[in-house]
C-alpha cells in the first residue's frame, strides 16, 4: 500500500475518543478497500448498508468507526474456514 493518506493520518491525530466519529472521504473509502474507482467503492459501500453521516443533499460519508467495521466484516467472510 502507499504511503499513508492525508486523511488518515489526520484522524489518527484526533484524540482517540474523536477518532470513531470523524469522516471518511469516498477516495480514501476507495483507498482502504482496494480499489481504484471511487464510485464503485461507493456502491458497495452503501450496498452493505453501511451507516453513512448526512453531510448535505448531496453527500453521505461514513465514520471510521463504520468503514473499519465494514472492513473487519468483509475480511472476515473473505477468510479461509
């Protein structure tokens, strides 16, 4: 993996009861899943019904704490038995 994002070094600088609650930029999202595109890490995301953070009309985020959670799930199913 590249060199740590800007945004998850910035969340790691919060104090620690701060860092569930911050926002996670969709390109970053993309960036934890492995993936290049941006929207389809979007899709699934939000096709997993991960809880997002209404931000405006147009944006919804997840929290750190949701998109580890997604993370962890998706690793898990993914495990050999």
């Amino acid at each position: 993996m590249s060199p740590k994002p800007t945004r998850l070094a910035a969340i790691e600088a919060l104090p620690t009861e701060m860092q569930d609650h911050a926002l996670v930029d969709w390109p970053t999202v993309a960036l934890m899943l492995g993936m290049k595109d941006v929207d389809y890490a979007r899709e699934i995301v939000t096709a997993a019904d991960v809880p997002l953070v209404h931000v405006s009309d147009r944006r919804r985020l997840p929290t750190w704490r949701t998109l580890r959670q997604f993370i962890e799930t998706r690793q898990r199913a993914n495990a050999p038995p």
